[in-house]
C-alpha cells in the first residue's frame, strides 16, 4: 500500500505528544512481528485510543490499519483521512465485509489493530469480547498481539470533560502472540480476554502513583477507583443505546 498521509500524522502526533509534555511507559513492543501479517487486539477506554495505539508497532516500523465505526468514515472531515490512511470501515449492522477486508490485509502482510470490546468501556475494565478477533487472525492464519492502553481516558472519554493538559503519562504494554486456530472462537477469545485482563491489571498497578490518585474517576471501582462498576456501565450502556435509537427514529419521522 502506498502511504502518503501516514508518516506525516505520525511526526504530528508525536510533536503534539511531546508539546503536551506526555511521558510514555511502553513494553513488550518487541512481540509485534517486524514483518507479516499480524492483528493487534486493544482494549477500548477512550476516543483516542486509536491515535496512541499505533505507537505499539511504531518500534517494529509497522503501520496498523484499525477497523473502526462507519460513522467516522462519513464524517466530512475523518472520512477523507480514515481511508487515506487505510484503515478499515466496520458497519455494526453488516460486520461480513470489514471481516473480508481484514483477513485480505492480514493475509497480504498488513498489521490491522481491533477492539474486541467494540465500544468504550465506562468502566475502564474489559467488557465482553466479541469473538471477530480470534476468527479473522484464524482465518487469515496470524498471530493475534494483545495491547493494553492505560491513561488514554484521561484525556477523551465518555460522560468526561476533555482534558489536554500537560504531562499525563500513558501506559501501552504489549503481550506475547497468541495463536488461535478457530476451532473454538468462544474459548479463544475467553483465553484472550484473561491474557489482557491480566495485562491491564499490570498497567493500572504499575502506573505512577503520584497521577492515579485513589478514587479518581478513570480508574476501575476494582481498583478503589471512581469509575463505574461493569454492571452499572451496562446500564448506562444500555440507557444511551434507547437515547439513539430514540433520536434516529426522531429524525425519520421528520424525514
């Protein structure tokens, strides 16, 4: 693939990174494959979550394509940029073709990013994966690389204020590669979840104390946090799910 558009957002996100002061604790960077295919699997905390993501294979010189919400591919603006940037257009309602595209780039050596959470969680623990992981690594015949992000939420989340100022630390730690044959999408995608709950864990213990004060909001209610618990963030999840289609209905009738 010729990329024009990458390397240029790379050197501007990390000028911006370094004009917000922010620190970076990354590990295991080394278990993304310098070449070939591979599917990076992130957990999902924050808006910018796919900005910070990418720096996981930036050691290793890789570029990943995320698969990311229609809605960011019809926006006016993001549109132009998600596909210059090759990233991969998910219609939540018709998911075959994104998967199609995904194992067409794995399998043409390509690294595609994906959150197996599918949205945000509010309460910065790992919701329930969907199996599409597991099953386009398989199908494609690729490792599967777990990444944790911690202190992305900080900056762009739901129900939050943003806040961009300086000298946040983020956390991103990358695990060894799993390899999941298919046979049992349910079971691998459980093993996977473990293998990353057991990662963020790590991220959240080992993130400087002076900045994740006991109680703060973004950190789990598991870990003495503010946040919310996963069955009180379903239900939230499940209030804004009626507040949309509410307004979509809304606007079909006026339509």
């Amino acid at each position: 693939m010729r990329d024009l558009t990458y390397p240029p957002i790379i050197v501007t996100a990390k000028t911006a990174f370094r004009l917000l002061g922010q620190r970076f604790q990354m590990t295991g960077t080394e278990h993304v494959p310098r070449s070939g295919g591979a599917l990076l699997a992130y957990n999902h905390i924050g808006y910018v979550d796919f900005v910070y993501g990418g720096l996981a294979a930036n050691p290793s010189g890789r570029l990943v394509r995320f698969m990311a919400k229609r809605e960011l591919f019809d926006h006016r603006w993001t549109g132009p940029l998600m596909r210059s940037l090759h990233h991969i257009e998910v219609d939540r309602g018709e998911g075959l073709a994104s998967y199609h595209t995904a194992v067409d780039y794995l399998r043409a050596g390509e690294v595609v990013g994906i959150f197996p959470e599918a949205t945000i969680s509010r309460a910065m623990e790992l919701k329930e994966f969907k199996t599409g992981a597991v099953r386009i690594a398989a199908a494609a015949g690729v490792p599967v690389v777990p990444v944790i992000l911690w202190g992305t939420q900080r900056m762009m989340t739901k129900d939050h204020p943003k806040d961009f100022s300086r000298g946040k630390t983020i956390s991103i730690k990358v695990g060894e590669p799993m390899r999941p044959t298919g046979e049992d999408p349910v079971a691998e995608t459980a093993a996977l979840r473990e293998r990353m709950a057991g990662m963020l864990d790590e991220a959240i213990r080992d993130y400087p104390s002076e900045e994740q004060d006991p109680g703060a909001w973004w950190v789990p209610a598991s870990h003495g946090g503010g946040a919310p618990t996963l069955e009180e963030a379903a239900r939230l999840d499940a209030a804004e799910k009626r507040e949309r289609a509410a307004k979509r209905a809304a606007r079909r009738a006026q339509g």
